[in-house]
C-alpha cells in the first residue's frame, strides 16, 4: 500500500474539519503553534462605530466589557465567524468583509465621516489604521488579547502544511524548515509571511479554515489521479 498524505496542521482542529482529511485517507498531525489570552483593558471614550478584525477581540469583550453601551454602536468586521459571533451576542454588523484590506476600502469609500473604535491584538497588522489614518478617519484603538508564539519542532515529515495566520507561520518556523511541502494558507497576508521560504504555497479561495482544508483536498487529488 502507498503510504498516506501526511498533512500538519499549525492549529488543533475542530474534530469536523479534522474528519474532511481522515475521510480522504490523509494522516494528521496537529498542534497549536500560537495561543491567545485576553488582556486587561479600559474602556475608551466610544466613536460612532465599532471595528472587529477577529474573533479573538470578540471573545475578549465579552468576557470582560459592559455590553450594553457596545451594542448599540454599529459594528464592521473581518470573517463571516467574527460577523457571526457579533450577531449572535446582540450586535448589529453593517459590514463584513474577508480581510482587512477590503474592509478599509469598503470604509473609506462609503463611511468617510464616521469615527471607529477598533478592538484589536498585540500583533495587529497596520493595513486598517493605516487607511483609516490616510482617509482622514478619526479612530481610537483598544489592545484586548496578546497573540504568543508557542513554537516546537515537528519530527514527522509532511506533503503539506496548513497555516491560519502569519504568527503562526512565523511560530513554526522558528522551531522547523519547509523544503518541499504545499502550504496551504488561509488568506494572502498567510501566504505573504512565506514567501521569503517556499513558492509552494496555495492560498484559499475563502479566508475559513474549511476552504483551507479543501484547498488541500482539491491539490493531492489532483497530483495523484
């Protein structure tokens, strides 16, 4: 018998999109290369609107803000589970896009006189306030979590890799090499933080770890039919 696809995951999977890879007789290797936790905050004076970018910031408001003067901003953010969360917990989203960088152009284009409030990382990217700062966009932002690095080495070789952010692909680099693996990234600025490693590189057609996965599934059943 050939010996299976072995993929490694830079994050543990839910035990549903794990089975998307056990059904095609794919070996998994998982381990969480970053960890987030929540980090005190104090409220600031609020703006009009309120900016999301992950679910992590979601989580860190929840957990620990007064939700009743929150839920009456309106609110944007990044990824359809962000938007989601936010709705499910009372908030009224009035757009989401897939990345930051389409979120900023959507802004600026449409909401050039409205002031944010961004709730955000440690290791925010400067895409979103950038923009907002060139557009003359009043804005305020608040650090609610820390992204941390958990790196260690992978002993077991792999036909690919998957990476869900580019803190994760600068954890697992710190402990790893990639020589010929795919990568398969969630979304570009992923995909970005490898190309100084790899062009073996495959971006989602959605920024969601399922379409990651898929995105897998489609490139090694293709090699080998």
């Amino acid at each position: 018998m050939p010996e299976p696809i072995r993929i490694i995951s830079t994050k543990k999977l839910l035990s549903n999109q794990k089975q998307y890879l056990l059904n095609a007789g794919f070996s998994v290797i998982e381990s969480d290369f970053i960890k987030t936790e929540d980090l005190p905050f104090s409220m600031p004076i609020l703006h009009d609107s309120l900016l999301f970018t992950s679910q992590n910031a979601v989580h860190s408001i929840l957990r620990h803000a007064d939700l009743t003067t929150l839920q009456h901003k309106d609110v944007f953010c990044v990824g359809t589970k962000t938007k989601a969360l936010l709705e499910a917990n009372g908030f009224t989203v009035i757009a989401c896009t897939g990345y930051a960088a389409e979120l900023a152009d959507y802004i600026t284009q449409h909401y050039p006189q409205t002031s944010f409030t961004f709730f955000n990382g440690n290791l925010r990217r400067d895409t979103l306030p950038e923009a907002l700062h060139l557009a003359g966009i009043a804005f305020n932002e608040v650090t609610v979590y820390a992204t941390l690095l958990t790196p260690h080495p992978i002993k077991t070789k792999a036909n690919g890799i998957l990476f869900f952010s580019p803190s994760g692909v600068e954890s697992y680099l710190k402990e790893n090499t990639i020589t010929d693996e795919m990568c398969f990234c969630i979304g570009t600025t992923t995909a970005e933080a490898l190309e100084n490693t790899t062009q073996n590189r495959i971006i989602a057609n959605q920024p969601t770890i399922e379409n990651t996965i898929i995105q897998c599934l489609t490139h090694f059943k293709s090699v080998s039919s």
